[in-house]
C-alpha cells in the first residue's frame, strides 16, 4: 500500500479501516456492482497510485467543474489532493497564462504511461473553431493533442457528449461533442446537465480499482449509471401504476407527491441512476423534489426531449387508444415490459429524427469498432439506433481492444 | 513599455485573456479579451417560454440558477403573472444561498491563491498557527494537531514540480507578504471551505431536486410542492443535521428545520472564518486598498424581494453611483442600456457608434482575427464579449457596486456589517473602490445575506402554517391566455453582478431574448468612443514588481471574479428567425 495511495490518503483525513470498508462497499453498490466486489475494490484502492488528469473546459457553463465541488465520497479535496493528480485544469490551477500552458505541455509529457483527459464543454467547430480559444488556439487543437496522449477521455456532460447546449436546435457555433476531435482515445461519457457528481466519483474509483474504465452502452455511458430507466426506479413509480397523476403544478397529486407523467416528465425513457444517486449527497433529486425530468441523461435532450411539459407520447403506439391511466392500472406485464414499450414508443415518434441524425453520425464515429449491425444502425436506420439508447440494452457493447483495455497502463 | 499577455486567465468561469501594457512599473494600458463565445439565445429562439428558463439557466453553472431565475421572471413580467409567497420565499432562498456560497468560494479558490505563498504554508509552525487562529476567531479546527494534518495533505501537491490546486502563481513572488503560520491558516481554511460549500449547496439539492441547475422553478412559482395537508409537526425534535437518503420533505417541519440548520451552518463560516480572515488580509496588504480601483461607476439591479407587490422593496437595493460620488444615487433602469460591439467580433450596420437597445440587439459574427490568436487587434475588434453602456457610460458591476449603492443609501442591513469591517481594519469608506475592496464587499455581503436568509426560513414557516400552501399561479400557464405579443425583461443580482433579461414573446414562441450579465459588463471591451471597461479602467496603474511574472494584474482581474462565460450572448433580430452566422475569418484553421 504506497505512501501516496488513496488508501493512504483517505486514512490520512482520518477515514477508519471500518469506515473505509464501508466506503467501499457504498462504491461497489454505486457501480452496480454486486457487494462482494466490496473488498476488490478496497484492495485495489489501497494499491491505487494517483491517477493524472488533465481537465479540459470547452464551450461550457462550468457545471461541471461545479459537480467536482460536489463530490462527497471521498471528498473533493481528497480527490484533487490525494486520488487525482490534476495538473492542469483552468478552473482550479494556480498558474496562469504562459504558465499554464506550459503545465498543460509539459503534463502530456511527463506521465509514460499516460493520463485520463477528462473534457467539459463543447467543441465549437464554427469560425475554424475561433469561437472557443485557449492559449489564442482553438479549444478543439488544444483538445485533439490532449485526447491523443490520454489513456481515455472523459466526456463530463451533455456539452462534450453531443455538442449539449449551444450544440441544440438554434445554434450557430457548430458545437459538437468531444469525440469529433479525440481520434483513437477511448471516450467514456457522463452526460446530464450537468453530470451527476456521485457518477463522476464512482468512475474515478472504478477506474483507480479496476485499472479500465467500466462497461458501456452504444453510447459509451458506463451501465451503473445509465443502464436502468429513471421510470423503473423512481419513488413516484407506484402511483403510475396506480393511475395517480398530478395534473397541475401545485395541486393534490402534486402536494401528494404522485407521478408527474402528466406535466411532461421524461423519467420514463430516460437512462439514468438520478432516483438511486440523488444530489446533494443523497437530500433528493429532480422528480423527488417537484419538477418532471428533463431527459438531460440522454443524447440531444435538448431538443429530442423538448417541449418539456408536453407529455411524453403514447408508451403503448400499437395500442394507440389505450390511455395512460390504463397502461398504468395494466402494466401487470412488469418493470421490464413497460420500458420497452417505451422505447418503442420513442423511436415511433418521427419528429426529431432528421435532427437526430447528425447526432447517429457522431456516435457511429464514436462508436468506431463496434460490430457492422451497430454502426448500420447508427448511420442508417436511425429509429433502431434510438431504440437501443433508449432502453439501454447495449446492442453490443464493443470489445475491441483499443476501446475497452485500458488496463496495464494506469 | 512591454505588452504582456495573459492567456488562459485561470481560477474563473469561462475562457479569458488579458493583455496590458507596463510602463515604468505599472499598468499603462489594458485590455480585456473574452474568448469563448456560445450563443444560447439563438437556441431559445422559438421555443416555449414557460420552459427557456432551463437553458437560461446553462448560461452559467457556477452562478447557477441565477439565469433560471432571471429567465422565469421576465416571462412572468411579459405575461403579467404575480407569484405567491411561498414561492418568493423560496427563490430568495436558492438566490440567497447561491450568493453567500459563491462569495466564500470565490475567495478561497479563485482569489487566495493570488495572496497567499502556499509554499510557505510548508514551513509554518502547526502550534504557532493554531495560536493565530484562535486569536482571530473561536473555531474548532484551529488546532496544532488539525494544521498540522492539512501541512501533511499540501506537501506531496505543493512540492511536486508541477503542483496543481491550491498552489500560488509563481511562488516565491517578492508580493507575497503574509507569513507561513498566516498562509498556512488561510489555506487550512480554503480546505475547509470545499466541505463546507458542498454542504451549504445542499439547500439547493433539497430546494431544487438538483445542483447545479436546480429544477424546480416555474412560470408564475415554484413546483416545489408542500406535503398534503401543510407541513405536520416533526414526529421527534432535534436537528437532522446528516442530511442522506431519509432527508424529509423540505417544506415539512423537519425539512425547514434542516433548512434552518444548513443556513446557520453557512452563517457561523461567513462570521467566524471568512470576515475575520479578510480582516487578516487586509491588515497584511495595506497598499491594494489603494490600488485598482476602476472609474467609480456602480450599477446595481437590487434583488431578493421583501413583499409580494409588483415592484417590492428589495434586500439587496437598486441604484447607481457616477464617478465615485456616493453622495449621489441615481435610478437604475433597464431601459438606460444599450451595447457597442464597436471592438467586439460582431457586425453592426447603424455604424461603429450605435449603441443598441437589449429589446433590438443583433448579433453578426465578424470574427476577423487571425488564428492562432496573436497580438490583439487594439483598434479594432478584440473579443466575444460585447460593450454594455448606461448612458453611455461603462459600469461596474458585482458586490462591490452592491455594497456602494446600499452604503450610500444607508441601508443598515449593509452599512451595519460594513462599519464594522472597516472599524476592524482601520479604513474608511473610500478604501472600497479597490482591489481588497471588491474582496471585502463580498464578506460583508454573505454576512447580511446569511443572516436574511435564516429570518426567511422562518417566514416560510410561518407562511405556510397560517394554510396559505400555494406555490405556483397558474393562471397564465395555458398559452391560450397569452396575448399576441407580449415583451418583458427583469433585472436581478447574481454573485458576479447585475444580470438582466430581455424577452418577446410571439406567437406564443419566444421571438427574441436577450442577456446582459454582470459579467458581460464588467468584461467589456473598448465602446466606440474608446471608453475601456472596468477591468480594463482597473488594472490601469497597478503596479507591476515583475513583468514575467504579473501577479499583480491576476489579483486585479480575480477581484472581480468575472465569468467570460456568462458574458458572452448573442442577439437575435427580431422576428428574423435563427439567423445565419457571418464569418469573416481572415484564416481558419481548418
């Protein structure tokens, strides 16, 4: 167990081996992960060097640099002190101008074995890329030469994902996401507006324990997170099935905490870990507090999800008359059949898919490697690609060695 | 005379860069360059205005929900739409809560590097600053056995060669002037501070269901619901003051005790660690009360509303100071604005001296640099941000130009915390315009915000016991109820400064929408007259000991703590629709 190890640095905040072991098991629950990878993870973590990183800010509102601060277990300054070595990250870093340029260079040099680059923001290709500069250079130059050296990359929200905000309906900055530029670098995304901290926190271990970057979907978001419908998990879920809405802000069903379905919530096609990994180290989340989901987890929420207090369609579309309330008192079939019946009833609804298509063409690049029926799918028939996503079963989840082993060189 | 570049500007929001020129010493000439440039409002065009406010509020996620809540009230304006009391209660929580976290933050992340040595830190002698601490203030940590603890967690990242967080630009700067027991005490603080921000945003997980970007405003409220019945008495008494995944109902008598308990434990920081160490701060560097003190105009919006009318006295008052007279207060009005993108990289056809209204902004894209980005065009177009003017005259905005305008109204809730700083440090009012000034502001302010805040929880309290559990006024909620047209705007404060919003609304789509932040001002290039911003007016004559190393000009930029992100919009022309971005790029990369 090294000196410098984030065992020893949780130790030295004065975390107990009791408190440690727990600790460990509460990361094996947060990965998904049965509870008797408890112990794996606590051996590998006493092993753990620091991991370098590089953090890179494109096109972004910083909400993610602001879900760092968030990072309850371990700590945010435990992980910027002791787990992490973040040489270089804009929002954080001493240095300054020349400076820290120089720390950026010289950080891609240093470390043989490589580091994990993790990007937040969106590229902005329009203007040759004049519209996000770093150093007097293009975010997406800057971004290119870091992703290249990386051992992976990190996609930290929605932005760096697909482009996120200003990469929606409307913008003028050719905003994409990060895989337009980071070449063979392994791209594990954590999308959401803005990613969820424990997520962030649960990836960083996962990948101080296991030496590779968890399974994904097509996607490239890790299953613990995005690997079950916020629909299937959420604590207003009974009162779906129960037939009990509210239909107005503020009304009874509000005031009673019933499912929110009706006011547009998008929980029941969105992949995501919000009703388990809540905000604000477990005091609540989105739904729980009042306000439907927005779908932020998914690729082009923005606009795939808007308006967001129009009701999602029909779950049921070859049932077109059947209502929501009876889907809800009918859906003895289970967890399992209704969501894929909501998928389905995502990739039915033509609206958004020509928007959508520029976002497949993205993942497909991304998804580069994996099996022809996937990247067909991606390309081509856009629906299925949809589908897939939206469900989350990982069509194939690629084993191609450039995207999966990262091992043996962390 | 030598023209330095800094570039990336770190330890802020967005991409900057700041060139000054230094001559004999000191800061000759100044410019501020913003670099990143996004566009939102073109992607708010023609959608649902009841629901803009979600990607208002992208415009910044380190001030967030700031935008959210600028976003829903200028819809509610344009529809004409007066929210409940509960809901105003609880906005002024999240806005309050926002202010007071990111005052402390700032300072302890963006800012303390500039003035403490963390290297230093190393050297201190654990008993001796223990001893300093609790000379300062009553608080728990200042033990030898707990600094010397935080020495152990530094040392690995602050002696390694390239250290990263927490550490100073250019260590061993001959303007480091605090001692190592003082450096180490404060950095001990900065540590603290991390745990204690992510506490207090928990109001925001438990107010907003999220953090950053909470998501529980609405149009005409709030969706956050009080439990069936009103909030029944908490079953056991104490406070649950471990917030986890059996945290009540916020607006239960248990969720307001929480609440309650997070504001208090936001307080007793603000009071007990953050005013006494710029107390420190201060009495250590003297001369930067003297120094960067910009052209003396303050604009302030006013927020966090007091009553329920439509125009309701605000805690944080409106106003504005000219030339530093703060004997003299003006109004502050939105319709006083108008922007020169006269050096800024868009087109403008009424000419280089047009100074556009928010309500008919327009935004051309002339990006007409070369890339990479060299020298900057001084004379010409230099930055993505553009140049707001009141009257035609730059402003500062922020806390700074808060604290003045409340100051100079007399409004004790400001002057009261404020006497006191300055009693403490020795200085008088005109010590604020400066660099430490801006610093101080920010102290004073999250000490009178904390203390509003926790008296709010206790109105909500009281509110909702008389019965009265409406959240939300739906009667404009159908669009079916909207007029043809209907324009709107609304002006508040964020941690940073003055944000305002502009919105039109046709056709029941939102036909243009408009941003001029805090930070959009205080960034702001050149106007057409050659009138520099305030950051480019403050860092004139600052003394600089080290053109290589110009420490001096990050402490004048970071006192501003501006956000390049928030700075930058777009405009879209009226009823023109998404509109087509022209690039004149004298070279593209690619």
């Amino acid at each position: 167990m090294g000196e410098d190890g984030l065992y020893a640095a949780l130790v030295a905040r004065g975390m107990s081996r009791r408190t440690f072991l727990q600790f460990s098991s509460a990361m094996a629950a947060a990965l998904a992960m049965p509870l008797a990878y408890g112990p794996r993870i606590a051996a590998a973590v006493e092993a753990a060097p620091r991991i370098p990183v590089i953090w890179l800010r494109g096109q972004a509102c910083g909400g993610n640099s602001e879900a760092l601060l968030r990072v309850g277990n371990p700590t945010t300054a435990n992980l910027l002190l002791q787990v992490l070595a973040v040489d270089y990250d804009e929002s954080l870093m001493g240095a300054a101008g020349a400076d820290a340029e120089l720390v950026r260079t010289s950080a891609m040099e240093r470390y043989p074995n490589g580091y994990l680059a993790v990007i937040e923001g969106a590229v902005p290709k329009a203007a040759g890329g004049a519209m996000c500069l770093i150093g007097g250079r293009p975010f997406a130059d800057v971004a290119r030469e870091v992703c290249d050296g990386a051992i992976a990359t990190i996609a930290l929200g929605s932005c760096a994902f697909d482009g996120g905000a200003p990469g929606a309906n409307g913008g003028t900055t050719e905003a994409e996401g990060i895989r337009s530029v980071s070449g063979n670098s392994p791209v594990i995304a954590l999308p959401g507006c803005p990613a969820n901290a424990e997520n962030l926190a649960a990836l960083i271990v996962h990948y101080a324990t296991f030496k590779e970057l968890p399974p994904t979907d097509l996607a490239g978001r890790p299953l613990f997170g995005y690997g079950e419908l916020i629909h299937n998990k959420c604590e207003r879920r009974p009162h779906f099935e129960f037939g009990e809405f509210a239909l107005s802000w503020g009304d009874e069903g509000a005031q009673k905490g019933w499912c929110l379905y009706k006011l547009g919530c998008k929980g029941p096609e969105t992949m995501g870990n919000c009703p388990t990994a809540r905000y604000g180290g477990g005091v609540s989340w989105n739904i729980r507090a009042g306000h439907g989901c927005i779908g932020c987890f998914m690729p082009n929420f923005w606009d795939g999800y808007a308006p967001a207090y129009r009701r999602l369609g029909s779950p049921v579309p070859f049932m077109p008359t059947l209502t929501v309330d009876q889907v809800g008192l009918l859906a003895v079939g289970g967890i399992a059949g209704v969501a894929v019946a909501h998928g389905t009833g995502m990739a039915s609804r033509s609206k958004y898919r020509a928007r959508k298509a520029r976002r497949a063409v993205q993942l497909a690049a991304a998804a580069d490697g994996t099996p022809a029926g996937s990247v067909a799918a991606a390309e081509g028939d856009t629906a299925a690609g949809d589908v897939a996503l939206a469900v989350g079963i990982p069509l194939a989840i690629p084993d191609d060695a450039d995207t999966r082993e990262t091992s043996g060189e962390g | 005379m030598t023209r330095l570049s800094i570039d990336p500007v770190t330890r802020l929001n967005g991409q900057l860069r700041v060139d000054v020129d230094v001559t004999a010493g000191a800061v000759s000439d100044a410019w501020s360059a913003g670099t990143m440039f996004r566009g939102l409002e073109n992607v708010i065009h023609g959608r649902d205005p009841r629901e803009v406010w979600l990607l208002a509020s992208r415009i910044c996620g380190t001030c967030s929900s700031v935008h959210a809540l600028a976003s829903v009230r200028a819809v509610e304006r344009a529809l004409n739409v007066r929210i409940p009391t509960n809901a105003r209660i609880l906005r002024n929580l999240l806005a309050s809560t926002q202010l007071v976290r990111d005052h402390v933050l700032t300072f302890y992340q963006a800012q303390l590097p500039d003035w403490v040595d963390a290297s230093a830190s190393l050297r201190a002698d654990p008993v001796a600053t223990a001893t300093l601490g609790r000379s300062m203030a009553d608080w728990p940590s200042s033990t030898a056995d707990s600094l010397r603890a935080v020495q152990a967690r530094l040392a690995p990242v602050l002696e390694s060669d390239q250290p990263g967080p927490f550490s100073s630009p250019w260590s061993g700067h001959p303007g480091f002037a605090l001692s190592p027991e003082q450096s180490l005490l404060l950095l001990a603080h900065a540590l603290e501070a991390l745990d204690w921000q992510r506490d207090v945003m928990r109001i925001h997980a438990l107010l907003g269901g999220k953090d950053p970007h909470p998501q529980t405003y609405l149009v005409g409220g709030m969706a956050l619901a009080p439990p069936w019945g009103g909030p029944a008495p908490s079953q056991q008494r104490g406070h649950p003051d471990v917030p986890d995944r059996n945290a009540p109902h916020p607006l239960s008598d248990a969720g307001l005790t929480m609440l309650d308990d997070l504001i208090g434990r936001a307080g007793a920081f603000v009071n007990r660690v953050f005013l006494p160490d710029m107390r420190l701060l201060v009495a250590a560097y003297p001369d930067w009360t003297q120094i960067g003190g910009g052209s003396g105009n303050y604009l302030s919006w006013g927020d966090l509303a007091e009553t329920d009318e439509r125009e309701p006295p605000l805690y944080l008052p409106a106003g504005r100071l000219v030339n530093g007279n703060l004997a003299s207060i003006k109004a502050a009005d939105q319709d006083g604005v108008g922007e020169s993108v006269a050096h800024a990289w868009y087109a403008e056809d009424r000419g280089p001296a047009a100074l556009r209204a928010p309500v008919d902004g327009i935004t051309d894209a002339a990006f007409d640099a070369v890339l990479p980005l060299g020298a900057l065009d001084t004379e010409g177009r230099y930055s993505w941000v553009k140049a707001p003017r009141y009257d035609g005259e730059p402003m500062e905005t922020g806390p700074l130009a808060r604290v003045l305008v409340a100051y100079a109204q007399g409004r004790d809730a400001i002057t009261s915390p404020l006497g006191a700083l300055l009693t403490a440090t020795g200085l008088g009012a005109e010590a604020m315009p400066s660099v430490l000034g801006r610093l101080m502001a920010r102290a004073v302010e999250a000490a009178a915000i904390a203390k509003r805040a926790d008296s709010w929880v206790w109105e909500l309290r009281t509110n909702l016991a008389t019965g009265d559990v409406a959240v939300v006024d739906l009667s404009t909620w159908d669009p079916g109820s909207w007029p043809d047209e209907a324009d709107g705007w609304s002006t508040g404060e964020g941690p940073r400064g003055a944000v305002a919003h502009w919105v039109s609304i046709r056709d029941k789509a939102i036909d243009h929408y408009q941003v001029v932040d805090g930070s959009t001002w205080n960034l702001s290039p050149r106007d057409t007259f050659g009138r520099r911003g305030p950051i480019e007016d403050a860092l004139l004559r600052t003394p600089v000991a080290d053109p290589t190393r110009p420490l001096e000009v990050l402490r004048v930029v970071h006192s501003f703590n501006p956000c390049p992100a928030c700075a930058v919009h777009a405009f879209d022309p009226r009823g023109a629709g998404p509109f087509d971005i022209r690039i004149h790029a004298t070279e593209a990369s690619r």
